[in-house]
C-alpha cells in the first residue's frame, strides 16, 4: 500500500509512492546545496531586472502561464491523482481554482502595488512605493499542491520577486509545470527556479542571507521549523499552519442544506484540508435529526480507486497518515466516544493501508485528542450544544484558529457570533472555500500573515518613502 514519499540512496534521492496502489509513481535524485547555492545566485540577478520590467509586461507573463498550465488540464489532473489520490471526477475543481485565483491577483496588481499618495504638502513631494523585497522562498505542501502554491507565487512574481519554489516531495512534478509554463511564457531565466530539497537543505536555503523572505504552508512543527531557520534574520515569514475547523448548526438552520455541506467540508479530499470541518456543534432540537442526515450522506459515499468515476472518496495520501486517523479514533472509541459509520459499506477497506472508511463520532469531549489534534482525515466529530454561548464557547476551545461555520437563517447572530469567533475566516451558511478577494489568515496555532486579496501582497513588498522638497521657483 502507499508508503510515504521514501528518501533513498543514502538520502541522494526520493521516492514517490502513489496511494493509489502503493507503487513508485516518480524517482528522482534531490537537488544539492551547490544547486541552492547557484539558483539564489541567479535569483538575485535576476530580480534585478525582474523588478524594472513593467508591471504589465510581469502580468502579460503569468497570463500566459496560467493558459499554458489549463492547456495541459487533463494532464495535471491525472499526476495530482496519482501523487494523491484525490478522485479524478474531483481535482479539476482545483485546476479551475487555480485559474481563478491567478486571474484575480494579476487583475488586481495594479491597485495592490500602486503607490500611496498622502494629502498634499506646499513645496514637497511625498509617495510611498511599494517595492519588492527580493527573493522570495515558497514552501508548499502536497494536499491542494496548485492552491496552495499559486497563493503565494503569483503575489510574490507580479510585485517583482524572483521566486524558489520547493514543493513537498508527494507532489514535485507540480512544481515541474510550473517550471515550464512560465519557460514557455516568456518568464525570464532565474526569476522561478523549483528546487527537490532534503529538509536540512531547505532550511538553509531559508536561513541564507539571500532569501529575503519565506511563505510556508504545512503543520504546525513545520512552522516552528521555519521560524527557527530565519531567526537570525528580520524577514518576512507568512506560516499557514492549519486548523481544527469547527461549524456550529444554530436552532433555525436548514438541516438537509447543513448537512449537505458540512459532509462534503469533512470528506472532500478524504479530509486532508487545512480548512475541512473536524467539529460540529449542533443545537439540542436539531441534533438527533441532523447526526441521522449526516450519517446517511456520510455512508452514501463512495470509497475506492480514484481513477473510477464512481468514486467519491479516495485513499489518504500515505499508509501513515491514514494509520494516524485510524489511532485517534479508536483511542477516542476507548475512551467513551460512539462510532456511527457501518464500515460494510466501504468494502475497498479491505485493502488496508491508505484506504479509510469516514467516520462520523459522538459522545466526544474536549479532552479527546480527536478533538484537540488536527486530524486531516476522513473523521468528524459532532456534539450538542444547548444555546450560542456554549458554541462559541466550544469552538474557540482550540489551539488553533484558521476557520469557523455558522450555519442559521439570522444574518445578525452570525454577525455577532463572528465578531467573537477566534478565525481568520467566519463563513456563514458554506464551508471549506477560500475567495480570492479576501485574505486566507489564521490566528493562534493557523500560523501568521495572509494571502489571496489585496492583503495578499504584503508579504512580498516593503514600503519605501520618497520625501522630496521641491526647489522653489
């Protein structure tokens, strides 16, 4: 079964073990520290003249890159399949993702890098330029590996960075394409270079004094690991660390839509979401028959190869994972917590390894470490609540603070609720979505800095004031 992506040869090259089947999909040899070293080399001049290019010949460059990369569409989607088992009929949703995501950072550059013009000030001049700060480092991870990366690459490219893009090694052949579609675009040499990096040699190359800042999305450990890399440096360092996402299903929602919704949030992509749904609170006079909707949803889906067009749940990504996920629940099981799901109807279980039945738990309490821990799988746990104190309550009970739902028909209490949720993002009625007109952030252990919107800029830019007196006529 499918192993994690496995370092081999002394740690000279690495492995990447397909879920799917738990075959070698891709063997390739990592890059060296000589290859970091020659590629921050080139990077920092070729930022030179990256910067002075025009902001609308930098946006004419990815526009064309994002055509490239939807021209090879039915490609990219087979490799994410086979690097992640995410099922074939569903990753095209990613690909449109990151289409719509790259269009709205290039349409809006101009506003987001534009300079700030105080109120004017007899004999002077007076701007504040938005400049790039130089090299930028990306480090991003397998489960949404185009989302999760163009975030940060086409902020970072379009402000006038020369990018380092180390992919995590589940998903390298992501970066790959990048690498040539922006080659075919016309991007010129040494402002992207992708780089197959050992964990030590990644973090030198974000500790060098030439990577002038880091974007890094993965787990909290990761996240720590970067702060300690650049901590004799003042960089910026934006950390998307995760979440332990809660909703909360108030007295006056809609059932059926809520349930809907917040199965598709805990299962998509087998639940490896930073933002999936891993709590639901549900108000007292709904629960019984929200946990009965929710179960049979749950139960309707469909696990198995994920090149099947029936399928709706794939394999985790590795064995490991999946192992991890099936701990937490039997520990929590032991501990008190009743299991809903009939594993008979996903006989592809039987296969073991990355293939994990969902499961759906009651009877939890906050001091289960499902309930604490990130699980990033296919499990969901679900509690009743008598009012919205006691929600809010519950949700903010967590160390971490990505996203949070409120599922009701009054726009108000969602409003006040919000107002006290500790998230980055509150959503009303939906789940599990990231528009890229406003900013992906986190507060507590979801990390620090933001992306998308215009927001989304400041990690690659430093302001610089221009203060000229004018001679006097």
């Amino acid at each position: 079964m499918a192993k994690a992506a496995r370092k081999t040869a002394a740690s000279k090259s690495f492995q990447v073990i397909s879920p799917v089947n738990g075959e070698v999909y891709l063997e390739r040899p990592y890059h060296t520290a000589e290859d970091a070293d020659a590629a921050l080399d080139a990077a920092k001049q070729a930022q030179k003249k990256w910067a002075r290019t025009t902001l609308e010949k930098r946006q004419e460059i990815l526009s064309k890159a994002l055509d490239i990369l939807g021209s090879w569409k039915v490609e990219l989607a087979e490799e994410i399949t086979h690097m992640i088992g995410r099922p074939l009929s569903q990753t095209p949703g990613e690909l449109r993702g990151l289409e719509e995501r790259g269009r709205y950072m290039i349409d809006i550059a101009e506003k987001s890098l534009a300079d700030i013009v105080p109120e004017e000030k007899d004999g002077f001049l007076r701007r504040i330029k938005r400049v790039p700060v130089g090299v930028s480092a990306i480090v991003a991870p397998w489960n949404y590996p185009y989302l999760t990366s163009v975030n940060a690459l086409f902020p970072a490219l379009l402000a006038g960075n020369a990018v380092i893009l180390k992919h995590s090694h589940q998903t390298p052949l992501v970066a790959d394409r990048y690498a040539a579609a922006f080659a075919e675009a016309g991007l010129p040499d040494g402002v992207f270079k992708n780089l197959d990096l050992t964990h030590a040699d990644t973090e030198k190359l974000l500790a060098d004094p030439r990577t002038d800042s880091v974007s890094f999305t993965g787990s909290v450990k990761g996240g720590l690991a970067v702060q300690k890399a650049v901590v004799k440096k003042f960089i910026p360092a934006g950390l998307e660390l995760g979440g332990k996402d809660p909703a909360y299903v108030r007295f006056d929602a809609d059932i059926g839509f809520a349930a809907e919704n917040l199965v598709d949030g805990a299962f998509f992509n087998a639940g490896q979401s930073c933002c999936g749904i891993e709590r639901i609170y549900v108000h007292d006079s709904l629960f019984e028959d929200f946990l009965a909707d929710f179960v049979r949803r749950t139960e309707a889906l469909r696990l198995g190869n994920p090149f099947s067009p029936e399928t709706t749940l794939g394999p985790m990504v590795r064995d490991s994972a999946a192992g991890f996920v099936r701990d937490q629940i039997a520990e929590a099981a032991k501990k008190g917590a009743r299991t809903h799901i009939d594993k008979g109807r996903f006989p592809e279980i039987e296969r073991g390894g990355a293939y994990l039945a969902p499961e759906v738990l009651t009877e939890v309490t906050h001091e289960m470490r499902i309930m604490r821990e990130e699980t990033f799988g296919p499990a969901v746990c679900i509690m009743p609540v008598e009012n919205d104190e006691e929600a809010l309550a519950l949700m903010n009970d967590s160390d971490f603070g990505l996203t949070a739902s409120v599922w009701t028909a009054d726009t108000d209490a969602a409003a006040e609720l919000a107002g006290n949720l500790e998230a980055g993002t509150v959503f009303m009625n939906r789940c599990d979505y990231l528009d890229p007109a406003l900013p992906w952030t986190g507060v507590k252990n979801s990390g620090r800095g933001a992306t998308l919107s215009i927001l989304g800029f400041d990690g690659f830019i430093r302001p610089k004031s221009l203060h000229f007196r004018l001679k006097e006529e």
